[in-house]
C-alpha cells in the first residue's frame, strides 16, 4: 500500500469519530476517558487541536513545554478547556480533513491517533464499534529483519 493512501482512511476515521460525537449525550462529553486525568471532551480536543496550529505555534508550544510532550498536550489544550461540546463540534467538522502535525506522515498520524482515541472515548461511554470490512486492500506490514 503507498503510503499517501492514508490520508483518505485519516478522513473516514475522523469523519466515522465525528459521526459518535455528534450523537453524544450531556453526560457523555464530560464522563471520563481511558486517557488519565481526561474527559472525552478533552479527548476531543486533544484530536483536533494541532490542526489548527501553525508551525510557528507549535515549536512555542514544544519550547514552552521544555520538549515533554504531556506538558505541551497541556499547553496546546488550555485554548480549548471552556469550550462548549457545540464548540468541540464544530472544531472537529472543520479537521475532518487533517491539516498541520496531524496530517504528517500523509495522513498517519490523524489515522492512528483518530483510532486510538476513538476507543479511548467509545470503551469506558460502553460504546462498541464494528468496523465494516471494505476489500480497500489496506493492510500493514513491518519491515523485513536485517539478515
């Protein structure tokens, strides 16, 4: 599989975790995640918040942060802690498409993060998803071992 064929299975991820949170209750948004410390609301905004980080914003946001990435999590999330679930959404249909950090490695790490973190939201709400099979042929593979 090329490897820029991920960026159409980035959006399905994201556009399917959209999908669920547009359904989400009151309750749900604020019930805890499997992310330590983290509502799903902060789940939420942990998934599209460096689309809307420049470059510029986000090396501040890694030099604030001393280069510890739970520290510039933090940091890159304090923007969104007052948002509304409304808010959240309407952030989440703007990043369907991943842009910035997200959308490096052509879409991967919006595809692996969307669906890491779209069972840290669906588990502990008793959420399961079936993910239909869809003969798009994407598999994955490691490298071969070095002789």
């Amino acid at each position: 599989m090329a490897l820029n064929d991920l960026r159409d299975h980035a959006v399905a991820e994201r556009a399917d975790l959209l999908a669920l949170l547009e359904q989400l209750t009151p309750e749900q948004w604020i019930a805890q995640s499997l992310c330590r410390r983290w509502r799903v609301r902060d789940v939420v905004a942990h998934v599209y918040s460096y689309d809307e980080l420049s470059r510029t914003d986000l090396a501040r946001s890694f030099v604030r942060a001393r280069l510890n990435p739970s520290k510039v999590n933090a940091i890159c999330l304090t923007p969104y802690a007052n948002q509304t679930p409304e808010q959240l959404l309407v952030l989440a249909r703007r990043c369907v498409h991943p842009r910035g950090l997200p959308a490096g490695f052509q879409g991967g790490i919006a595809l692996v993060d969307g669906m890491i973190h779209h069972q840290d939201i669906r588990r502990p709400l008793g959420l399961p998803r079936t993910i239909p099979r869809t003969g798009s042929g994407l598999r994955w593979s490691s490298p071969k071992p070095p002789p």
